[in-house]
C-alpha cells in the first residue's frame, strides 16, 4: 500500500501505537528491489513496527551527480511526510531512519531537518563520491552524527562507492569494510573492469544484507572499538569495549569498530540465544 502526506486513511495503514522505521533505497534502485522487500519482511516479523520504505526512484534513475543533488529535496520531504505523521498522533521516540547508499545521506539530511531530534538513524555504506570524495561536503548535505540522537553506519566498500570517513556515533567497518566482501570475490583477470564493477557493487549491497540478518535477535554482528585495523587485526584491541550492529544496539559514542565476518551467505553472523 502506499502512504502519502495528507493522507486521510493513514490510520488505518499504519499503527500509531508500533514503531515506525523509514527505509531508503540508493541510486538507481527503488523500492520494489528484492533487497527492499527481505528488510521489510523481516522487521515485521523480528520488530512488529511500521516499516515505509521510501520510493524516490524518479530522481534517482538520473546521472550520478544530478541524483547526488537530488538527496537534499528527498531528505527534506521526508522530514516534511515525518511532520504530517507525527501530526496524527505518531510519537518521535518511535522513529528510526535507516538508508543505504544515498539514501543514507537522505535519512541525514532527513534528521537535521527535525532539529536532530530522530532517535536512530542507520547509515547502509553512505555513498562517498560527491558526498565525502573528493572533499567532504556541509553536513546539511550529508550524514553527520548531529541529524539524530543516535547515528550508526556500516561500512562494506569504502573509498569506492561507499565512504571511508566516520559519519556517526559507531561507525561498523565489516573486514575492514573494503570490497571484496566475503561472497563478492570475483577473479580479477587482465584488468576485467566489469568483474571489478561487480565486486564492488556486491560488496556494497552486503551492508543491507548484514542490516536485514541483524533484525533477527539472534544474529549478532559484534564490533571491537580500535583505532586502526592494523591494530585490531593484531589483537591489540581485544580488550577494548564492544557493541553489536543493528537496532539493538545499546547506545553510546564509540566511533570506529571492527567486525570480521567470514561467511559468504545468510545470516553471515554468529547466532546466538538472547532476548530483544
């Protein structure tokens, strides 16, 4: 179903009284991707909220650049939807903003325009180019751990098509967050600058399968607190303080974590048995 500002049935679409997640899809995608449907499905199943995702694929089906400049006007009209729903009675303890890609920045841009007043926004592998590369941009047109209370990122391509500068309170870098992730490697042979392209993009896309794996309690993507993964690799943080990616996450400003996964499929993490 579809929900819009000044919609008159929007209570009978969503639940006042649940949790309300916005989700927002990148460039070039849209809100009818595989990926789109998994999160929703499982958060409705793990969270029991009210879950939007957030369709703007008409200004995203654009050159790069132009879809890049397209982030603020998205993210401001969904700050301006997020008004109209608090309007009918939502309450804003209950939100959660979460993006993958630039619509990472989106959510951002999204949180700084309700005064940094969100909850938790997610950060998917925020885009760098023309965000944080070749310079960094105003934080009025990115994420920045001042558009919400609370600011999380996972970071899966960095220094690609995903940034390698810290944009929030924890800042998650699976195996470094470089490509490839495990499951994106393809042979690289003569300089193949599509199996590059593909192992880049997949390891992209893995930071909203790691997200989507998280909503499962049991799924537990724990980071260490280091300040190089030099360092961490070594051993030599094994001893500092964790916290586990996902919305169930106790809160607190750590910046950078490392997190090694190994497996290539779902839900890449290790499970265990724990309560919500």
């Amino acid at each position: 179903m579809q929900v819009t500002i000044n919609d008159q049935d929007v209570h009978y679409k969503l639940d006042v009284s649940k949790p309300l997640l916005f989700l927002t899809h990148g460039w070039t995608d849209n809100v009818n991707r595989t990926w789109v449907k998994d999160i929703v499905g499982d958060y409705v199943t793990y969270i029991g909220g009210n879950i939007c995702a957030v369709d703007w694929s008409r200004l995203a089906l654009v050159e790069y650049n132009l879809a890049a400049r397209n982030t603020p006007k998205v993210g401001r009209y969904l700050a301006k939807f997020v008004k109209f729903l608090l309007k009918q009675g939502f309450s804003m303890d209950q939100l959660t903003l979460v993006g993958h890609s630039m619509g990472a920045h989106i959510s951002g841009i999204a949180g700084a325009a309700l005064d940094g007043a969100v909850p938790m926004i997610v950060g998917l592998d925020p885009a760098g180019p023309s965000f944080t590369r070749p310079f960094l941009v105003s934080t009025d047109r990115r994420l920045d751990k001042s558009d919400a209370l609370f600011v999380q990122a996972v970071h899966t391509d960095k220094n690609i098509i995903g940034t390698s500068t810290n944009v929030g309170h924890q800042d998650f870098y699976t195996n470094n967050g470089a490509s490839p992730q495990p499951g994106c490697e393809f042979p690289l042979v003569n300089n193949d600058t599509t199996k590059a392209y593909l192992q880049f993009i997949c390891s992209h896309f893995k930071a909203v399968e790691y997200f989507r794996a998280s909503l499962n309690p049991q799924h537990i993507f724990e980071g260490t607190n280091c300040h190089s993964y030099f360092y961490y690799r070594r051993g030599e943080c094994s001893n500092n303080t964790r916290a586990d990616f996902g919305l169930y996450n106790k809160r607190s400003n750590l910046g950078a974590l490392f997190v090694t996964i190994d497996k290539t499929v779902y839900p890449f993490a290790k499970t265990i048995s724990r309560s919500t």
